[in-house]
C-alpha cells in the first residue's frame, strides 16, 4: 500500500490496458467508452479522497521523481474530471460520426495518465517520460479520423513540432544537469540559489525548459500548432487538448519555476525569468485575441482565445513570482475555471455535430439558438465564462488572477490593465459568437440538423453548465482548495 | 421580518419572478405578460415600503450584511441612504409600466424578453442598494447583459451593431474599473491587514494625490460610458433607436442613472481630491454634452428642409436620445460642483429625469402602436417622407395634453420636474469654490443648452400637436391614398393611415403616474429632497473633512476650499 498517493494513476493505467484487450472482444465501443469516463471518474475521486490523508507518504525512491502533495491532488482532479467530461463528449461524437473504435479511450486514457505524471513530476526525468506519454497518446487521436485531410494534416504538423519542442526540452534537461549535476528539481534549485551551479548554463537550460514547455501550454511565440491542431482533430480531442495539455503544462512549469529557479536573483522582474515570461504574455494574449476576432471558424476562434488563455494563466505566475509561489492558487483556480468553460463550449459544438456535417463555422451557426433554445443556457454560461462575465465561473477565475497581478504591483499593474484591454477584444468575438446564435435570422446556410442524441453528451453539458454557474455565484470552496494547493509548492 | 430582508427581497423577487416565467410554457403568452407585470407590481409595492425608514438621518436604512466570498473579502452588502432610495424607486415605478409598453415591438419569444427584462431589474436594484464595492460591481455588469440581449434581439435592423456597441463600450470601462477596484481593495489591506469591500470601510483610506487622480479617472471612465459623459456617448443614439421600446425606456429612465449614482456614491467618496481636481473637467464635458446634445436633437429634425427631418420612428427616438443625453449632462455639473444645492439639485433631477423621459418615451410607444407597423418601427428607410406627426391635438386631446406637459418638463418649465433639478444644479454650479474659476462659464454654456433645448422641443411639441394632420396630409399629397376606406392599415408606403384614435383608459393609465410625478416634483420638490437632505449633507461634510485631511501638495484649489471650512455645510 505504498504507492496508494499513486493509485489514481495506477488505475487509469490498468484501465487503459484493460481497454485495448477487451476492445478486441466487445463490440460495442460505446461502452468501452462508458467503462473509460467510470475509470476517470474513479480516479478522480479518489484523488479527491487523499486530499487530507496525511498518512499517504510515497516511499522516498519514488518521492525523487512524482510528488504527491495537495497540489498533485488538485491537479489530479482538474485533469481527470477534464478528461472524463471530454470523454463523454468523445462518446456520443464519434458514434454520430461513426468513428467509434476502442483504442480511441484507451489513447485518451494513457494520454491522462502521462499528463498526471507529467504534472507530478519533480524530476527531469519524469518529467519528459510524462511529456511524451502525454503527447504521443495526442498524437494518435489527433488524427484519429484518418480518412479527412485536415486531421492528418493537423496530425503531422503537431507530431512534427512536438518532437522539435521534445527535443528542445531535452536539451535543457541536459543543460540543466550539465549546469548543476543533478536532475531532480529540488537539488537543482538548492544548486541554482547557493550560486554552485554555473549561472550561463542554467540560465540556458532556463530558457530551454521554457521553450519545451510553453509549447504545450501554446503561448506565442510558440504556437504555430494551436490552431491547425484544435481545426483539424475532431471536436471531442480539441476539447481534450485544451483541457488536459494545458493544465499538465501549466502545473509542470509551475513546478520547474518555483522548485529549481525561485531564488531572488532568479525571479528579479528585469533580470530574471519574469521578463522573459512578461515577453510571452504580452505576445500571447495580443496574438490570441486579434487573430479571434476575424475567425470565421469557431473551432479556430477557440484556438485563439486558448491562447490569449494561455498568456492570462502565464500573467499569474508572474504574479506569483513577485508574491512567492503560494500565491499561484490563482493560476491554479483559473485552470479549473478555463477547463470547465472550455469543456462546455465545445460540449455546445458537440451538440450540433451530425453526421455528414463538417464542423459547424460561424455562419452556419446563424440563427441556430432560435431553432434549438435548449442550447441557450449552455452557450451564453460557457462563452460568457470564457469571457469573464459575472455569475460564471470565469469572472472570479479572472478576478483572483488580476488581483493577484494587482497585488504584485509594479509592472505588473500595467500587464493586468493590457489583460484587461485584451479581454475587452476578447469579448467582442465570443459575443459575435452568441450573436450569431441568438440574435441573427436563420439563413439558408444555418445548421437545420437536430441536436446529438446521447446521454453522456447532456450529462456533461449540463453538469458543466451547473459547475460554471455554481462556480461563478459560490467560488469559496474551490478558491481555498486552489489556494492549498498552492501552498503545498510553496514549501 | 420583511423589513429585516426587505432590499435582499426587492432584488430577488424578480429574479424568482424569471424563474417562475421560466417554467410556463412558451406559448402562454397572455399568463408571461401579466406573470411578469404582476412581478413587478408586487416589486413597486415592496419598494414603497422603504419609505417608512428612517431617512431623517444619513444612516444606511435596512442595512443586511453576509459573508459572500471569504478568499477576496467580497460581501453580500445591501442598504439604502437619502442618495440611493429615489433611485430604487425610480427602477421599481418605471419597470412594471416599461414593461407594459415593450409587447408592441416584441412579436416572438415573449418568455425569454420577460426574463431578460426581469434579469435587468434585479440586477438594477442590486447595483442600486449594494454597499460592497465589489458587488456594486457585479451587479453593475450584470446590467449590461439583459440590456445586450434585449437589444440584440428584439431590437430593429441594425440591433446586432448597436448592442455589441453598447456592450463594448460599457465592457471597456467596466474592465479598467476593475483593476481599479482590486487597486483600492489591496491598498486598504494593506492598511488593514484583511480585505474589504465595504465602501464605507473603503473610504478610510487617505490616498496621495497622484493615485487618487488614477483611480478616480478609472472609475469615472466606466461612469461616464454608463451616463454618458461626452464625448464618449456615441453608442447611445444606436442603442435608444434600435432596442425595443419598452429597454428604451429602462435605459433612458433608469440605467443612464447608474453612472451618475456611481459619481455619487462610489467615486467621489472614495477619491474626494482625485473627483475635486478632475471635477471641473468633468462639468465641462457635461455643460459640452448640453450644448452638443441640444444640436443633434435639433439636427434630427432638419432645420432647413422640414421635408427631410424625423424620416423614421428611428429618428424621433434618436432625438429623444439626444434630449435625454443632454439633460443628463446637468447631473455631472451638479455632481462635481460638491455643493449642496447642486448635489441635491442632481439627485433631485436624477428623478425628474427618470419620471419625464419615461412619460415621454411611453407616449411615443402608445402613438407608435397607431401610426406605424412594427417593421417600420425601426426601419432606417431613406426614401421616406419625413414622419408625419401633425394634428393630435384635435384629434387626440388626452393624448396631446399628457405629451404637452411631458414636454413642458423637457423643455425646463417652473412647476415640472424639469425645471426645479436643473435650477438646483445651476444655482449650486454658480457658487461652487469646487469650480471657480469658470463657474459662470460653466453656468453660462448651460443656459445656452437650455434655450438651444427650447428650440427643438417647441419645434417637435408643434409638430406633434398643431402640424397637418396625416390624414389631411395624405389626401394633400395624393400620396397615401390607396385604400382610405381600411382605417389602420399599411399603406404602400409602408406607414399606416392613423385611426387617430385618442388613448384609451388604460392607457392613460400607463402615462399618468409619470405625469402625475412630473407635476409633483414641480410643485413640490420639497417632499422629495427631505428623504436626500441628510444623506447629501453629511456626504459633502466627509468629503470636504477629507479633502482638508488629504497629504497633498497643496494644489491652490484646495487650498481655497479650506479657506471656507463650512460657509455651505449642513443647514
């Protein structure tokens, strides 16, 4: 029972092996896909359970390479509620596309896994073993509808890249031992603060691991995949991506920043790794929101705003580098907040898929919220979060991040007033969006389809929708797991 | 027991209400309409209960106060003072009755525009009552978004423009408003030790000049948008023309009062100096929006070719948008000038505002169901002869005595409601130290507005009231007789022949408490600045004690304020 702080990821493993035998056995793939969105749920709620058991304590060989503090749990429950949501969402799509095979769940349940390792990890080691556990499992289900172009295209161009960035974040692992002579975060930043490592190499390694990282998180400059990936795979492995590459990656630098490279000199605003990561933030979130605005497709218009997203999360660990790193509860939060939106956003996507019907652009989706009103309560809670409008979830996700960056002061009070300035864009396209839906005419060119009959689909939609309107009236709960989390990277 | 939750009640009762129309089915479109008039009936009577506290002191009267969200400090915090108590009963007199009017323009989806519309006024009344800073705030943006669907949806051609204008401009505020407040709020922890949005708590904080200067403008950017201050008012004309009328009325009457009871109630207390220095800019801008204001609505009805003015019910409302937008502008002067007579004079015509523009703009809903089908409501049809409005007053008297006197208050007469506000507001502005040394300019370009104001509504009244009656006109013209013989139809034109039927019971019935209130405040404005005399004394008292105690580098403004301790404080 030593390895119970890990028994949430040891299940996802054992399921998804489970998965592709029995896929050669069951015809039914559907319930393949049932027994993966059970197993994600399982392993989310136990994870949920260790949450105070204090007597779960890794043996000290494995504590070197996963950690298992409160902010591993928290991130356990952000990624496996994620996943499983999507996996609802994967369920009813690919049966209506009639792309339903087994080995789909089990990807997305190895890709799950490799993302908890990957946001556990404590040592350069694991840390790269649980990128590309994560990542190649993408790979695959990214191109998963092998007979459309776009998909195998969106495939390659994210293989071809990720291997790159793989490479890069490799080389900065070995920077980093090179520098130091220790792979293990922890020794690496007790090497970096006592000024033994050679400052060049590490600060190198530094700029590698930054590299290799925001790559996944998807910030300017690095990217060029984000929308050609988020287009071309199908919608539920979109929603997929967002969800769980984001909040790995985010967890995972979190980790590095803090554990190898928090010292004073290291987290100076003009000679440290914060005027690097202002430099991201500020490309991201202009980038992210100007290339929204005139996107007429709506799965490119969310590639977008992930990474106007994804310059809003960096802004808080800015925040955090000023303030200590138990101050990231906010970045923590605001995964939480993004997943949900995300999830319900593209759950809405999800509905009005069918079956010969590419993915619906914004001009087929005139008028469409007249032909379906069920769909307004959805799509205004999961597009006005994303937004950061009150009473969802999402303006107190972006509250407790400006805050934060207020708090820091200094610069910062500029980046959170260019956040601000961003997000104003920001909602000029999600309402043109529920515009779009809710106030144009129906053309000859809307979506006349009915909406995607399946149970998991609703269920997850609605369950989103409950989440994102209840975290947007009582965020208390959460904020404070969000903010022990935090606390626990802050030792 | 009611008393005890009586503002939390008036702010959930109509969003209980919404939940309840959620539930009927959509086509019972008669139980939606009375259902949510019946809301927010009951809502007006629970408001008049307000009255019955004490307002004979500055107090926050049914004060209720529970812990919302412990992390940021964030309060659930209502309460009402002699400043906000007109206001909430402004929103819960103009509701039911704006409500009323708006089924004309509405044709479809009846249920979603009565939960949207109910959304509205919860959301007013919160940002009305709320004592927390940052519930002021949320609720302050939860305004917008009932407003953005009711436009965008039921509005007329160009809505989709016009409510995203609306909501972008308001959002850009809103958002730098924001950083302000987490501003605020960490500076006064770190004061404190603990967070606190309680805006009377807030208001302990003694901020260096430069900083007040920052946030004050913060905040009254996002006011000035919501009032709106010239010159940033250019999505107002869209907004009043486009939605339906029945959101006209709740914006024009109601929601332009949220920005300048920000001024009021949020920040000028909170940054006295930066509202002391940046003050006089404001009032005049406002005094500019009075003059501008006054030339757009009069260019509406083209001055120099009567043919080509008011082609479209479209232009009439873009004129009233203008004459309501030029009669706000007295309330930053008022505001700003941090005089008695002039804060009280604002607070006064924040009412009398509220009470014509509503009696106006629902007169011209009752007269839009005679005369024009409701495609043409909002049709920008260029190729239309100019709106004819002529002879209602034969053939509608009832009618055209309620819009005489609603326009006499526009126009600023003694005994309406227009003019006593504005009077207060000048008289204050003339002698205020807060805006020497150009108070008289100041005064001076108001008056001008006024009279400018004069022109264009005798102008309208004239053609509204004595002009060539439309059916006089059309056989003139030869134009519109197609069919004389179907009364009340459409004409190829597009307009409809009116049937010049006067207002009925029941429709006067909608005009006649706004009316009625008009006259009142007129005549008697005493009976109203008695509930705001306290509040608005000891709000000028804390700010001047609070100017006097500010570190500054002695601007010589202020300096002169300190010379005169108390020449004008408390009577």
């Amino acid at each position: 029972m030593t390895l119970m702080a890990l028994l949430p990821l040891l299940l996802l493993l054992a399921v998804a092996v489970a998965v592709l035998v029995a896929d050669l056995f069951i015809e039914s793939k559907d319930d393949l896909g049932a027994v993966a969105v059970t197993a994600l749920l399982v392993a989310a709620g136990i994870a949920a359970a260790l949450w105070n058991n204090s007597a779960v304590v890794l043996p000290a060989s494995v504590r070197v390479y996963l950690a298992a503090d409160t902010m591993a749990l928290f991130t356990d429950v952000v990624l496996f509620g994620g996943a499983a949501l999507a996996c609802c969402l994967a369920v009813g799509y690919l049966r209506e596309k009639r792309l339903a095979r087994g080995e789909y769940y089990a990807l997305l349940l190895l890709s799950t896994f490799g993302a908890a390792i990957l946001s556990r990890a404590v040592h350069l080691i694991s840390l790269f073993i649980g990128l590309e556990i994560m990542s190649l499992g993408i790979y695959a289900i990214v191109g998963f509808h092998s007979r459309d172009g776009h998909a195998v295209e969106a495939s390659a161009k994210y293989f071809l890249l990720g291997a790159f960035a793989s490479a890069v974040l490799l080389f900065g692992c070995a920077l980093a031992y090179g520098a130091t002579g220790h792979l293990d975060l922890a020794s690496i930043g007790t090497a970096v603060q006592s000024g033994h490592a050679d400052a060049r190499l590490s600060l190198m390694a530094l700029c590698f691991l930054l590299c290799g990282i925001g790559f996944k998180i998807g910030v300017v400059p690095f990217h060029m995949w984000v929308p050609d990936a988020y287009e071309g795979a199908v919608t539920p492995t979109t929603a997929f991506m967002a969800v769980v590459v984001k909040t790995a990656a985010v967890a995972s630098l979190l980790r590095v920043l803090f554990t190898c490279f928090s010292d004073p000199s290291s987290t100076d605003t003009l000679s440290g790794w914060p005027s690097i990561v202002i430099v991201l933030v500020v490309l991201s979130i202009a980038y992210g929101n100007l290339a929204a605005v005139h996107q007429p497709k709506l799965k490119r218009l969310l590639a977008y705003s992930s990474i106007a997203h994804g310059g809003y999360l960096l802004l808080g660990v800015l925040a955090a580098a000023r303030l200590g790193a138990a101050t990231s509860g906010a970045v923590l939060y605001y995964l939480a907040v993004y997943s949900l939106s995300t999830l319900l956003a593209f759950g809405v996507l999800v509905l009005l898929t069918s079956r010969h019907q590419h993915t619906p652009d914004l001009r087929e989706l005139r008028g469409v919220g007249r032909l379906h009103p069920v769909l307004a309560l959805p799509a205004i809670l999961g597009f006005l979060s994303l937004l950061g409008f009150p009473l969802t979830a999402g303006f107190f996700g972006k509250y407790y991040l400006l805050s934060a960056a207020v708090n820091a002061g200094g610069m910062l009070v500029g980046l959170a007033v260019f956040a601000v300035l961003g997000s104003a864009i920001g909602a000029y396209y999600y309402l043109k969006v529920l515009a779009t839906m809710f106030m144009q005419p129906v053309s000859e060119h809307s979506l006349d389809t009915p909406l995607l009959r399946s149970g998991l689909v609703t269920s997850a939609v609605v369950i989103c929708s409950v989440a994102v309107l209840w975290l947007g009236i009582a965020p208390s709960g959460v904020m404070r797991w969000a903010e022990l989390a935090a606390a626990s990277l802050g030792r | 027991m009611i008393d005890a939750h009586l503002l939390s009640l008036l702010i959930a009762t109509p969003a209980l209400g919404a939940l309840f129309i959620s539930l009927l089915p959509s086509r019972a479109t008669a139980a939606i309409r009375s259902g949510s008039i019946a809301v927010l009936t009951v809502e007006l009577l629970l408001a008049l209960r307000m009255l019955r506290g004490d307002f004979s002191t500055a107090n926050l009267q049914y004060l209720e106060s529970h812990p919302w969200i412990e992390t940021l400090g964030i309060s659930y915090r209502v309460g009402v003072d002699g400043l906000s108590l007109g206001l909430v009963l402004l929103t819960t007199l103009v509701a039911p009755f704006a409500l009323a009017v708006s089924w004309h323009n509405v044709r479809e989806r009846h249920k979603s525009y009565a939960i949207a519309f109910l959304m509205l006024q919860s959301a007013l009344v919160g940002a009305f009552s709320a004592v927390d800073l940052a519930m002021f705030y949320i609720c302050w943006e939860l305004t917008l978004l009932p407003v953005y669907f009711l436009i965008g949806i039921w509005g007329g051609k160009r809505r989709i423009q016009a409510a995203t204008k609306l909501f972008l401009y308001t959002m850009v505020g809103s958002l730098l408003m924001l950083v302000a407040l987490f501003y605020t709020a960490q500076a006064y922890a770190e004061l404190n030790g603990s967070f606190s949005f309680d805006l009377r708590e807030l208001r302990r904080v003694a901020w260096p000049e430069s900083v007040q200067i920052w946030l004050f403008a913060a905040f009254a950017l996002a006011f000035a948008i919501k009032l709106p201050i010239f010159p940033l008012h250019s999505w107002l004309p869209d907004s009043y023309s486009q939605a339906p009328i029945g959101t006209t009325v709740m914006m024009a009457a109601v929601l332009s009062k949220l920005g300048a009871y920000g001024l009021l109630r949020v920040a000028t207390p909170l940054f006295p100096l930066g509202s002391y220095l940046l003050g006089p800019t404001l009032a005049a801008l406002g005094v500019a929006g009075i003059v501008y204001a006054a030339f757009c609505a009069w260019a509406q009805l083209s001055p120099s070719d009567p043919a080509r003015g008011l082609r479209s019910h479209a232009d009439l409302l873009r004129l009233i948008a203008y004459a309501s937008f030029g009669h706000l502008g007295f309330l930053v002067v008022g505001l700003m000038s941090m005089e008695p007579s002039g804060v009280e004079g604002a607070t006064l015509h924040m009412i009398g505002h509220g009470v014509s523009t509503a009696a106006l703009l629902i007169l011209v809903a009752l007269w839009q169901r005679r005369s024009a089908s409701p495609e043409l409501v909002s049709a920008e049809a260029a190729s239309l002869p100019s709106l004819n409005l002529g002879g209602l007053a034969t053939t509608m008297p009832i009618f055209a005595v309620l819009m005489f006197v609603t326009l006499m208050s526009a126009l600023g007469l003694p005994g309406t409601s227009g003019f006593i506000g504005e009077f207060l507001v000048l008289s204050g502005a003339f002698s205020a130290v807060a805006l020497q040394p150009w108070s008289w300019a100041l005064v001076l370009g108001a008056l001008m507005g006024v009279v400018l104001g004069a022109v264009y509504v005798l102008n309208l009244l004239g053609r509204f009231l004595w002009g060539e009656s439309e059916t006089s006109a059309s056989t003139t013209t030869n134009q519109n007789a197609v069919n004389p013989s179907i009364q009340g139809s459409r004409d190829l034109s597009g307009r409809t022949v009116s049937p010049a039927r006067d207002l009925s019971g029941r429709e006067v019935l909608l005009v006649a408490p706004f009316v009625v209130a008009i006259l009142w405040i007129g005549l008697a404005p005493q009976s109203l600045l008695r509930y705001s005399e306290p509040s608005v004394a000891s709000y000028l008292e804390e700010v001047r004690r609070r100017l006097r105690l500010i570190p500054t580098d002695a601007p010589k403004l202020a300096d002169s304020m300190r010379a005169q301790p108390s020449r004008d404080l408390p009577r």
